[in-house]
C-alpha cells in the first residue's frame, strides 16, 4: 500500500533516530578531542587566596600547587615534565606536591604502579623552590617506594607530619596528611602546636570539614580531577561528593583550593576540565585587592 506520508516530511521515529545518530556523533568527537587533545594540553591557572589573620609578612607568596600525577601507560613521561616546566616557569616560593603521583592497578593492590614510580619522580627532577618543594600521599600511593622515590629528588614527603617554615620572620606550618588519615582528632595530633598560619595538605577535599573544625586556616587537595569529565548542563560526573569539585570554596573561616590535576584515570580522556598547574597567591583577607 502506498504511503499517505507527505513527500520530505519526517516522521517521528526518524527524527529520534537521527537526534540519537547525531548524539552518538558528538560524544565521539567529544571524546576523541578529549583524548588527543583536551588531556595534554595543560594550563597555569594563578590564583589569589584570601587566608585569615595571615601576617602581612606573609601576604604575597607564591605556592606553586601540583597534583594527581598519574603517571601510567596512559599517561606519558611528557606530560608531567612539561607540567613541571610550566611551574617552573612561574618562578614559585613554595611547591606543594598533592599525590597520586602514579596510578595502582586496584583493590588495594600497589603492585600495578611499580614500574611508573621512579619515572613519576624523575619526571619532577626539575622541581625547586626558594623555601622548598613538599609533598603528601594519595589513594594510589604506596607508603614506602613512592616517598623514597619522592625524597630521592629534593621532595620533603609529610607523611602525617608537620614542618615549619620561616619566611620573612613569619613561621608558616605545612600539615601533610595521607590519604588514609580522616579522623578530626588523628589530624589533631599532627597539627598539634601548629603556627597561627597554617595549610593543611590532603589529598581528599572531604577533609575540608575536618580542617575547618580545627580551625585550619587553608587547606589544598586534589583527587576530584575536578570532575574530569564536565558535560554542559549536567556538570562534573565524578565529582558529586566533594565539598569543593575544583577551584576554591571554604568552610567558616578556612579557605580551600582544589586543583584538576595533571593526569588521568581509569579512562584517558577530560572533557571541558583540562589539566592545571597553579599558582596560589595567599593574601590576608584585610589585604585591599
């Protein structure tokens, strides 16, 4: 029987099926882009923190802040070098290192990462800062090869411990947690004593809330990616359980900074959340802009 459709009009099933064609198309190209381009095309990002009752001899410094490595079959030697180079090229006082230098091959299970640990560190051979580089652990480090590694190439690792800094005749405490240390009085006792001016370092932003209750004036993590992948409209998928997905945020009276990271994980591709060095310019919240 011939067809009572009107000549070139489209009917529903055919405009759903091109709509899905079309859908189909654009996340392929979305992730190929993602994946040649959008995850090594790493960008400075400088920011200005406001940090309460910061001493005006600290107004001013420059944190050079990298994180989240992963340095694996996916994510190439290059990356990171050129990473390093970029934040070398700012000239920082300080370089904070987040973790997940190298990715692990799961449940629990380091032994997938080995072969990337020393690249990952060699990769950083560069880094140097007037009052030093240091670093903290994440989920994909282990507690021994990755610190040795690390310490090997000028990195001080705090590994549930804190170093004081003295700058401009101001002290400045770094707190390092691990990734695995969550608990408010296990923090508590590592921040125990600490200076006025203090910057928690935790891999894990949920640790905001922890920081906030002690009273921690600044905090730095990684982890989230942030987000890693960020659809229009819907936003960051990854990323739904942290206080602070990227960028910074705070809780009372502490500020927070959350880097995006250098590398990737479980899939080789960012989408609208291209990888981040930064520069953190701490400033007093009294301090006129």
């Amino acid at each position: 029987m011939p067809s009572s459709r009107e000549p070139g009009r489209l009917t529903r099933r055919e405009v759903l099926r091109g709509l899905a064609a079309v859908s189909v198309g654009t996340a392929t190209g979305t992730a190929a882009h993602g994946f040649f381009y959008a995850r090594h095309h790493v960008e400075v990002t400088r920011t200005v923190l406001r940090v309460g009752n910061l001493p005006a001899a600290l107004s001013g410094l420059r944190i050079g802040f990298m994180t989240d490595l992963h340095r694996s079959a996916t994510v190439p030697h290059e990356l990171i070098e050129n990473a390093a180079r970029l934040l070398m090229a700012e000239h920082p006082d300080l370089i904070i290192l987040g973790g997940d230098y190298v990715t692990w091959g799961g449940d629990g299970d380091h032994d997938g990462d080995r072969e990337f640990v020393e690249p990952a560190a060699d990769a950083l051979k560069s880094l140097s800062a007037p009052h030093g580089v240091f670093g903290v652990l994440g989920n994909h480090d282990d507690d021994r090869d990755m610190p040795a590694a690390m310490a090997a190439r000028n990195v001080e690792m705090l590994k549930d411990a804190r170093t004081r800094l003295t700058i401009n005749g101001e002290a400045l405490d770094l707190i390092g947690i691990r990734y695995w240390t969550t608990r408010a009085r296990d923090i508590s006792i590592v921040a125990r004593g600490a200076a006025a001016a203090s910057i928690l370092l935790a891999h894990n932003p949920s640790r905001l809330k922890e920081a906030a209750a002690l009273g921690i004036p600044l905090m730095l993590s990684g982890h989230t990616h942030g987000g890693q992948i960020v659809l229009p409209g819907i936003g960051a998928i990854a990323g739904r359980n942290f206080p602070i997905v990227s960028g910074q945020g705070s809780r009372d009276a502490t500020t927070a900074f959350v880097s995006r990271g250098v590398g990737t994980v479980y899939v080789p591709v960012r989408v609208n959340c291209p990888p981040e060095v930064a520069v953190l310019t701490i400033q007093s919240q009294s301090t006129a802009v």
